[in-house]
C-alpha cells in the first residue's frame, strides 16, 4: 500500500495529520527568534592622526597618504576609507572577515611605525588605531521636544515609549 491509497481510502486521518502538520508549523514559526539586525562583527580599525593648524589638502597629502602606502601591504585588507579635515586625518581600515583583529591590530601597528620615518618632522603625537564595530553605529538619531510638557515628561516618553 503507498502513500496515495493510505489517503485515499482514510480521509480523516489524512486531514487530522495535515491539520497536525500546519498546527505544529505554525507554532514553531512563532517561537523562532527575530533579529532586525544579524549581530555580525566586522573586523575594523580606525586610525586617528592630528596635526594641529594644518590644512585638510595638507593633511591628506603629508600623513594620509604615506600611512595609505603602508596599509595597502597588510594582507586581508578589504576597504580603506579616509577624511582628512583642518588638522585631523581619519583613515578606516576594514579586513576579511576571516582575520583576526588582534593580528590586524599587530600588523596596523606595525605600518604605522614603518610610516613615521614619511610623516612630518612637526607631528609630535604619533597617529593612534583603535579597534571599531560599524555594527554598533546608530542606524538614526531622533531629537524630542514638547512646547507644553517639562522636559522630565519628554525623557520619560522618549525612554518608554520611543526608544522601546
């Protein structure tokens, strides 16, 4: 006897079964967890370097160029991103996801000092790295304000109600 007799010839139990069938999915489809956002934890390091009283042309030609040269020979460099403004330089380094940060972290070190002999003479405070999630960024800032209700009241509306 297959399948298609078995249904055939028993109808009630073959509806009692897709009944079970769909209960059972339904229930497990409820309890599944929901992310809006997948946790995923890019391997990044962002290097910081001041030049107080420089300009940003300056900036970006002087300090970030030369550390950029020294960051393309890291292996496992993905992306390099870098903004340059009145005496700051931020370049942003993002690896595979397969590399260790902490090995990364060794290697961005490393460039760093091989650039220093390029950067200039004036730069007492050598540039800094730290090691950064892009996850963790807020996705939007919202500012809350009442003409009519204490500003106690709105920071109790945005934590319950909002921010919830």
């Amino acid at each position: 006897m297959n399948l298609g007799e078995l249904c055939i010839k028993r109808p009630v139990m073959t509806t009692l079964v897709m009944f079970a069938i769909v209960l059972f999915g339904a229930i497990g489809y409820k309890q599944l967890p929901i992310s809006n956002l997948p946790n995923v934890d890019f391997p990044t390091i962002q290097v910081n370097s001041t030049l107080p009283g420089t300009s940003a042309e300056t900036m970006a030609s002087a300090v970030s160029i030369p550390l950029e040269k020294q960051f393309t020979t890291i292996s496992g460099l993905t992306q390099m991103t870098s903004a340059s403004s009145l005496g700051q330089s931020q370049i942003t380094l993002q690896f595979d996801n397969s590399r260790n940060i902490d090995g990364a972290a060794l290697d961005v070190q490393a460039a760093i000092s091989a650039a220093s002999k390029q950067l200039p003479p004036q730069m007492t405070i050598p540039p800094t790295f730290s090691k950064v999630n892009p996850a963790s960024q807020p996705v939007i800032y919202l500012a809350v304000s009442s003409p009519n209700l204490p500003l106690y009241q709105v920071d109790y509306y945005a934590e319950t109600v909002i921010a919830q």
